[in-house]
C-alpha cells in the first residue's frame, strides 16, 4: 500500500504535540503561520530549481518537503486537508482551462 497524503497529516497531528526541541514539526507549529509559510516558501523555491536544472533526484526530495510544509501551514491554519482533496476533486469535475476561466476575477 503507498504512503499517502492522509497518512503523512496524522502523523504531522502526532508530531505536532511533542515539544519543539524534539520535533521539527513542533518548531514549527510554535513558530507560527509566518515562519512555517516561510519555510513553506523555501522549500518551494528550492522545487522550482531542482525542476529547471533538471535534477529529478532533487525535485523529488523538494516535492516531498513541499508537501510537508503545506501540510504544516495547513493545520496551522486550521483547514483540514479533506478541504483541499475536495476541492481538487470539484476541480477535476471539469477541465482545467474552465476551472481558471470561471474563477472570481481580481
């Protein structure tokens, strides 16, 4: 069975009450919004790099603190990752193009 999403956010939940001394996951949650999104950022960034010089091996390793920074802002934030899966689910409803297209504008 693959390591999913879901699984990674129950175990950030675990993470997320030891002390920050211990967990990196606790640093940054006693952080706050702005420094996980800091790093949230970072991570990105350093994605976005990997993707242009086409080192396959680093966007993986990105990719995945992409996805685990996300999942720490989120819970910062209090929006349930089931938020964000249902609304790619409604966004897989139509085509891509048309998703954008009716987007509010501004």
């Amino acid at each position: 069975m693959a390591f999913t999403l879901e699984q990674l956010d129950a175990f950030l939940a675990e993470r997320a009450k030891a002390s920050p001394d211990q967990s990196y996951t606790a640093k940054l949650i006693a952080g706050g919004p702005a420094y996980a999104g800091k790093k949230l950022g970072e991570e990105a960034v350093e994605a976005v790099i990997a993707t242009v010089e086409g080192d396959l091996k680093g966007l993986k390793m990105e990719a995945a603190d992409v996805l685990y920074h996300l999942l720490v802002v989120l819970r910062l934030r209090g929006v349930p990752l089931q938020d964000v899966l249902a609304e790619l689910e409604r966004r897989t409803a139509q085509s891509g193009l048309a998703e954008k297209a009716a987007r509010p504008q501004g």
